[in-house]
C-alpha cells in the first residue's frame, strides 16, 4: 500500500501554487561568467570582468550562495517536501557542436529556466544561450530515475536549436546598449524583436507561467514567435497565450506576472501587460492583478545579471503559503496582507547564480489535477 505522503506518480504539476510535495533545488557549484557569444553580453568592468572576460564567479561567492540554497532545502525538507540536486559539471571547459565552440558554459543554480513541468511531464526547454545549451545533462541523471520510478513520467526534450550565427540579430547589443529605456520598450518591446532571429524555434520554461489549462509565455530575449508556436503544438490540450510587458529587457515571466493561488496575481509594477488581451482574459475571469512591492534593495548584488525585482520571484508551497527573500520586508508585509503564511528565506546571496526562489526550483510534483481556471476566453487570444 502506498504511503499518503509518498505518491505513486512521481512527476504531476499543473499550476505554481496547488501544496508542492516534490522539487528540484539548484547549486552554485562551478558557476561560471559565461564566454561572450551571441545571445548575451556581460559587462562588469567595475568588478573586475569587462566586456570579453569571462571565468569562475569567486569562490566565497559561490559558497555563500550554497549556503543559503542548503539552508532552502532544509525549510522545504522540514515542511515535508522532497528535494532533489542537480548533478553540476565542469562548466568552465570549452564546449562545441559542428557549429560552433563556445569557451565556457554557465552553471546550474536555476532549474526553472530549462525544466518545464506540465502535468505527467517534464520538458527540457531549448535554451537559446550556446554556454547553456549542454546544462540539460546536470539533470539527466533525475529524469532517469523518475522515468524508471514512474510508469506514466513523459520525459520530452525540444528539439535542441543549431544556434548559429542566423539565429541572432547582428550588432543587437551594441545598438541596445546605446538606447535609453524608453527608446528599448519603443523599438524592441512593441515590436517584440529582441536578440533573437525567427531561424528556429526558442525558448526557456522560465518563460512559462502555468494556470492549469492555461500556459502564458512570454516573448523575450529567450522566447520567440517559434518558441510559442513550438509550444502550441506541443500542449495541444492546453491553451497557450503569448504575453509582452512594458520592458525593454525581457528575461523571464517569474519576476513580471505569477500566479499565487485561483484569482490572483503578483504583476510587476514597472512591467505592466502591453498585451491587451491577457487583462481583458483576467478581467473576464474574475483573476484579480496586485502589484507588487518595491524592491528592498535598488542596486544587484556583486556581478549579478538579475534584475532587483526578484523581489516577486517567490515560491508558493500551497495557496495558502508562500517562500520569500527575507530582506524583502515591503512584499511580505503585502502577501500578509492578501491572507499568506510567508516564510522569508535568506537567498540574496544566491541572485549572481542565476535567480531568486522560483528560478531555483523545478517542481517534479504537487498536489491536485488540471483545472481550467479561465473558462470565458477570448476568441483568437
């Protein structure tokens, strides 16, 4: 007989907020500053790493960020959540395909960003990045073990992208650096043309918010009109919607607009939905948009590429409680307000590898069977 705290499905996620029984947590092991290429630039001349250097992020760094990531898995663990670890490589090695050589890879502290869960799968997203593109093998020892353990796990994997040079914009970071903020939400944003060519389909699972029947992803540095249309196809008997927010850098929908239980979202307050449909779809089905908080802090932490507004890359445990970054006073005195157990979790020091709470987690399995949570749709939409 199975124990009731112990699932026989290994692998089942619909939404980001029904009570999470099973997750992923990242590390920091090995965490580089990728090698320049196409798809991104870092330029942090006043840390010591200026446009063209790249290597380790520094050791202390990086066992502060292990820190409060195992201090994470302890809450989850105390809470009754099983946690899994990725398996890190040497992420500084030269890596190529017939392509291309890129001179180093990145890491593995943010699962969300390649691991998709939709129900009974998990689906290794494409990755648009090159020093990213072989970080799907730090988690294959996982997906192995829950396509042993579970009879009914799908295990898919997008097609891997070529990411050649057609794949790219050329000169787009030079021209985006030269352009105010303003003039980025003009010319990239509403026209939804960012670094990314239409050349083959891409996009990041970070990129995805799920609401049951309804998955909304957003185009993005990571995410173009192919990466969408991919998912259409893939997830036919769910409804994907295509979402663009007031940003001139887009990068991920889990610090824009999330889901913290039926009805409710936590909108970004700068980044307000330029897509017209997605507020009337809310509005029609009685999903209420909450701003957020400022974030406590205005200025990244040392060589992070996050943006300070992982103030709202939170975690949702059940509809009831949700995980925090314990410096962010302001968003937790909100949440208390909307009715929520909030657990601060210190994990400042974690940003600079990759993300905040939702970034750092993968669900494998939580609670609950896929709703549709917006039966009144919008024709087209």
């Amino acid at each position: 007989m199975t124990s009731p705290d112990k699932p026989s499905t290994v692998v089942c996620s619909w939404n980001e907020w029904d009570p999470l029984r099973h997750v992923i947590v990242g590390r920091a092991d090995g965490a580089m500053i990728q090698a320049p290429e196409p798809a991104v630039q870092r330029d942090w001349p006043q840390w010591g790493y200026p446009l063209g250097t790249y290597g380790p992020l520094p050791q202390e760094m990086a066992d502060k960020a292990n820190e409060q990531l195992d201090n994470f898995v302890r809450i989850l663990e105390n809470r009754g959540i099983r946690v899994d670890r990725p398996t890190p490589l040497d992420f500084s090695q030269t890596v190529q395909t017939p392509d291309w050589v890129q001179k180093s890879m990145f890491g593995c502290m943010p699962p969300r960003d390649l691991l998709l869960t939709v129900g009974h799968q998990i689906l290794e997203a494409t990755m648009c990045y090159r020093s990213r593109w072989f970080e799907y093998l730090c988690y294959r020892p996982l997906l192995e073990r829950y396509f042993q353990d579970d009879p009914d796990f799908r295990w898919e994997a997008a097609p891997k992208p070529r990411l050649t040079d057609r794949t790219y914009r050329d000169g787009f970071w030079q021209e985006f650096g030269a352009k105010s903020e303003e003039e980025r939400i003009r010319d990239y944003s509403l026209n939804k043309q960012w670094v990314l060519t239409e050349h083959e389909p891409l996009f990041d699972a970070a990129e995805v918010g799920r609401f049951g029947r309804d998955l909304f992803v957003q185009r993005s540095t990571t995410t173009n009109a192919g990466g969408v249309s991919w998912l259409r196809r893939h997830f036919p008997d769910h409804r994907i919607h295509e979402a663009v927010f007031y940003e001139g850098d887009p990068v991920h929908i889990d610090a824009t607009f999330i889901p913290l239980r039926p009805g409710l979202i936590l909108n970004n307050r700068k980044r307000v939905p330029l897509t017209a449909e997605l507020v009337e779809l809310c509005r029609r089905n009685d999903w209420e948009i909450v701003p957020c908080a400022v974030p406590a802090r205005p200025e990244k932490p040392r060589l992070s590429f996050c943006s300070p507004w992982l103030t709202m890359n939170t975690l949702m445990l059940d509809p009831k409680t949700i995980c925090v970054e314990s410096g962010e006073t302001a968003q937790m005195e909100l949440l208390d307000k909307l009715g929520f157990e909030v657990i601060p979790v210190p994990f400042w020091d974690v940003a600079p590898f990759g993300g905040g709470l939702h970034c750092s987690t993968a669900d494998v399995y939580r609670e609950g069977t896929c709703e549709d949570y917006f039966p009144k749709q919008i024709a087209g939409y």
